[in-house]
C-alpha cells in the first residue's frame, strides 16, 4: 500500500516512510551515546568505590602498624618475574582488546554492523552457518543502540583486565574470559572466520581473528607450572607450522583462483579481493598502495602466489622443525609476510565505518612470536611456580584478614574487580537483548519519527464492526482507544499494521482488557461489512476479543477520514488505494492523546519496534 503525505504525517514529523533506518540515523546514534554515558557513570561510582575501599584497607594496616610499633610500610611480598612470552600474549592482546572496544564506538556500528559485517561474513558458508550468524543478527538488529554499547564495555572490559591482572588466579580468569568471548563473536560475528566457506586463506583473514584472540587466551589461563621449559613453546610453534601449511596447501590449490591474476575487469580471487578493500573509504595514501597492489597481482598473479605459496610453505616447515637456529629466520620472514599482507591485502581490516579488529595477521604474528619467546625464554619451574604462591595472600600469621593481606595484592584485586565490572556491564544487556525478541522502540521513531503529543476530544463516528454491529466513540468510553485506518484488500503494509497491533495486545498482557484496538476502512471503493471481515479471517484477527474493524457508507467513511486527516489516493487500477499510514491513541475519555506514524518499515524489527512503542504509549496514556 503506498503512503500519501497528510497533514497528520507532516505533523508528527515523519522521517522516511516504508525504510530502515540509516546507519547515521542521529537518533540511534543519540541512544548508542546515552547508553555509553549511563554506563560510563556506573563504571566511575564503581572505581570510585573500590578506590575508597583499598584507601581504607591501607588506613587500617597503618593504624594497626602505628598502635604495635611495626614497621609501616609493610615490607610488600612481590611477585616474581612473569614469563616473557605469557606477559608478550598477555599485555599485546590486552591492547588489542581494548582497540576492537574503542573501534564499536564507531557511529556507524548501531546500525551498520548487522549489514555491513555479520551478513557479508557469512554470506558464502553454508545454510546452517547462516542460520547461526542471523541470531546474532536478529538480536543486534533489534537492539542496537544496547547491542553496540555492550560490545564496547565487554572488549575494553577484557582487555583491562588482561593488563591489570599479572599474575595468579586472576589473571588466569581473564585469560577465560577471552576465551569465552572470543569465541561468541568467532561463531555469530565472524561466521567461524569463514572456514565453512569456500576461498579460505590466511591472506584474506582465515582462520578469525577471535578465534587466535581465543587460543592466546586459552594459553594465558593455563597455570604457571605449563610455562616452565620449553614444552609449550614447541607446541604452540609446531601448531603454527602444521597451521601456515595447510594455508600453503589451500592457497597452491588448482582452481581457487589464486594462481590467476586477471585484469580490472575480472580480476583473480586475490586481485579482486584487493582491488575492492581499495574502495573501502580511507586516507588516499592507503587505497592508492593497495590499488596499486591490485594492479601488481593482476598482472603478475602466478608469481605472487607461487611466492605466497613458497614463503608460507617454508615459514611452516620451519616453525615445525622446532630448531632453535630455524626458527628465528622463520619468525622475521612471517613477521615481514605477515604486516605486507596486513596492509596491502587486509588494508589494516578496520578502515571504513565498521571495522571490528585489525584482522587476524596481527594477532597471528603475536602469537607466533609468544610461541618463540616460550621456547627461547623459558623460565625454570622454581622460577614460576614459587613466586607466583608468594604473590597470593597466605593467610600466615597472626591477626585478621586485612591485617595480612599484602596492599600491592589489595590493589590488583580491586584493579581485576573494576574490570570484570566492566565486562559485566557489558554481558547483561548483551544477554538480555539476545533473549528479548521485542525490538527497541528507537527503531520505529527513527523511521517515522517520535509520536506527537496532541490533545482535544477526538473527532466522533457512527460506524458498523466486521460483525455488522454499530460502533460508536462515545460506546468505546471507559477502554483506551488505540485507532488506525486500513485498506481491506491491501495485500502489502496493511496486514503488517494490522498485525502490529495484535502483537501490541498481547505485549499489553492483562491490561490488554482495558484497550480496544479499531481500525477503520480507508477504501471508499471496497468496504462492505464481509470484506472488512474477510481480512479480518485471513489475518487471525476474528478471535481478538478487543478487535474492531468498523466501516460504513461512503459518506460516512469519507467524513471520518477527513476529520482525522487522512488523505486516500484511489489508483487508476481501481483495486488497492494510497493512504497515509496513521494511529492515534484516544484515553478513556475521548481524548486524542497522541498520534503516531504507523509505517511498518521494511523489516520484522521495524515493524516489532512499533509494536512496543504502541504498547509502552497505551500504557502511559491508560496511566496518566
């Protein structure tokens, strides 16, 4: 049913009848950055909390010090050193961590994630990967001023607490929830890093880049004997090996495209890939090297890939070999491999709006590189295990809890708690938004516009219901009216309006009773009693107990419409007419309270957004 302007649509301000919303919608933006402040306050009184808790710990051990004549300063029982290669994996993916949280505040990921990352991810992979990404979709989708604030605090939340966290049974937590988190985002965000989907290699960001943060966490949670000698320096290295050829055997493999260069206009697997991250927006210094890089391999594709092919194959038998005098060589040639395809083939990953993380290549290379200092590096097992006891609060001695507890430990643990309160603060929307298949009311008002507040006793009618029986506005006082008007032979938004407000009844649960929901027939040339009551079957609509679906004569119809201002455009065809897609909320005692743009959008989570704010705006009306 096509929408005609009115002067009610002109009042309430419409912004776009029958979209989406943009991903610079400011209104989404402006609740994305509301949520972040809300937040954000949460996380400051927390610190400021924690801060005045480990404040007055240190007050009580300087008076207790002071009354007993002990030394003050307390001597501090320090840790020992952490392992190079854990603090190398612990500190680097703690930094990349927080990039990937400060990267979701982007304006453009409310909106912009679902269609321009999680979609495109899984795009290729097969139907059930697809299936699996769309819950995530649907959820983010739904929600996405919550969704993409949860996303910021929950990354900045981990990595914060991989830096803050050294050593022991904390910093071992952290390492599990990188583990935890990563992997959500590996299967609903990156579509398991499109290793279901044909065209898989290392060059394009296979296997995901959470799915390494993932494995570095893995290493991190392991306890602290693991990190003594060289055992998981080899495993981790040999891993990478057996890993780098395999993705030198893909990227060899006859007809994947990658031996074929091409030109512009059908460009090789490589070359195409390229040429469109060149068209990504990005400073011009950036797009003309990877532009030029594209031409490069569209020339020369066979030689670039036989190079790929030989370097990747080489660096893996060499990781694999575990030999010491290797595997330095091995690492710099991956490091040089690694950051030429991070900038000319992945273009950094995170240009253009919505970029969530730099890519995998980076978080490989370190990796790799902890994997190669766990093994050059290695402490002895004295060296790990004896320090990291002492750096425990023991319980040894006389006195109370905090009389013994070492402050430096005080700290981090207050330090580790801010962070994992930041996580939470994160997780519990995230989880909530997951569950609640209710879209946010932000949506539909950023299609159609805030509702507009009127007021004045609405215009009166004496009409029939589907059941023949009269209806007038007076006989509707005492119940809260929420009022539309639809063609009954629309077979395009209609049914959606109508079905908007079933969904509305049943939000409204037992308040539901107190509500009649009415429509009233827009089509001067088709409205009989057994039409309306026809699309009243075909919708589900005859067994909703507070369901009207009124008509009348023409005249009549035409007088109601003209008093509530909706303008009816009859088409040529002479079937289907235009009208303005309109609702008005009426109180208990007339009175129009409120009309809004009942537009149904473009999609389910448009059209669900509406229903929630119809029902959240009958409740207010029902309760003011």
């Amino acid at each position: 049913m096509p929408d005609v302007a009115s002067p009610v649509s002109l009042m309430i301000g419409m912004t776009g009848m029958g979209g989406s919303p943009g991903a610079g919608n400011s209104l989404i933006i402006s609740a994305f950055h509301q949520a972040l402040t809300r937040q954000a306050a949460l996380v400051f009184v927390v610190c400021v909390l924690l801060a005045l808790a480990w404040n007055g710990l240190r007050t009580l051990q300087y008076r207790k010090a002071m009354g007993s004549g002990e030394p003050w300063p307390p001597p501090r029982r320090e840790m020992g050193p952490e392992p190079v290669a854990r603090r190398v994996l612990r500190i680097g993916f703690g930094i990349i961590w927080i990039f990937d949280g400060l990267l979701q505040l982007q304006q453009n990921m409310p909106v912009g994630l679902p269609s321009g990352v999680l979609q495109p991810a899984a795009s290729t992979s097969p139907g059930w990967v697809q299936h699996l990404v769309n819950i995530g979709v649907a959820a983010w989708t739904h929600h996405p001023a919550e969704a993409a604030a949860s996303a910021v605090w929950i990354q900045v939340g981990i990595g914060l607490f991989l830096l803050v966290a050294p050593r022991g049974r904390w910093s071992r937590l952290a390492g599990l929830a990188s583990v935890g988190w990563a992997l959500v985002v590996w299967a609903f965000g990156e579509a398991f890093g499109g290793i279901f989907a044909p065209g898989l290699t290392v060059l394009f960001g296979a296997p995901g880049a959470v799915l390494v943060y993932a494995v570095a966490g893995g290493l991190i949670a392991l306890p602290d004997r693991a990190w003594a000698g060289r055992r998981l320096g080899r495993i981790v290295t040999g891993s990478a090996g057996v890993f780098l050829l395999g993705m030198a055997v893909l990227q060899a493999w006859p007809g994947r495209g990658f031996w074929q260069g091409g030109t512009s206009a059908n460009p090789g697997t490589l070359a195409g890939m390229v040429s469109q991250m060149s068209t990504t927006p990005q400073p011009h210094l950036l797009a003309s090297a990877v532009s030029s890089f594209a031409s490069f391999d569209e020339a020369h594709g066979w030689g670039v890939n036989l190079f790929v092919v030989s370097v990747l194959a080489a660096i893996g038998l060499a990781l694999l070999s575990g030999r010491r005098r290797l595997l330095y060589p091995a690492i710099v040639a991956l490091v040089v491999l690694g950051l030429a395809d991070w900038v000319l083939i992945e273009d950094f990953g995170f240009w253009g709006g919505v970029g969530t993380d730099p890519n995998s290549m980076l978080p490989i290379l370190l990796l790799v590189t902890g994997g190669y200092l766990a093994m050059v590096r290695a402490p002895a097992l004295d060296d790990v295990t004896t320090p990291a006891a002492a750096a425990e609060p023991d319980g040894a001695g006389g006195g109370t809890w905090w009389e013994r507890v070492d402050s430096g430990y005080a700290g981090r643990l207050a330090l580790s708690l801010a962070a994992i309160f930041v996580v939470l603060l994160g997780c519990a929307p995230m989880a909530s938004a997951s569950v609640d298949s209710r879209a946010d009311t932000v949506l539909t008002e950023a299609v159609d516009g805030p509702p507009a507040v009127i007021s004045g006793p609405a215009p009166g009618f004496s009409l029939v219901d589907q059941n023949g029986q009269p209806v007038t506005l007076t006989s509707l006082r005492g119940y809260t009216v929420a009022l539309t008007f639809l063609d009954p032979v629309c077979t395009t938004d209609c049914p959606t309006i109508a079905q908007e407000f079933r969904v509305t009844d049943q939000q409204l649960g037992s308040s539901a009773a107190r509500v009649k929901f009415v429509a009233i027939a827009a089509n001067p040339l088709y409205h009989s009693v057994s039409v309306v009551d026809a699309f009243d079957s075909q919708e589900g609509l005859d067994a909703e107990p507070n369901w009207l679906f009124l008509t009348g004569t023409t005249a009549q119809l035409s007088a109601v419409l003209n008093a509530y201002g909706i303008a009816v455009d009859v088409t040529p065809a002479g079937g289907m007419v235009a009208h303005a897609d309109t609702a008005y909320v009426i109180d208990a005692q007339g009175n129009s309270r409120l009309v809004l743009n009942d537009d149904p959008g473009s999609g389910a989570a448009d059209a669900s957004s509406f229903s929630s704010l119809l029902a959240s705006e009958i409740t207010q009306v029902m309760h003011g």
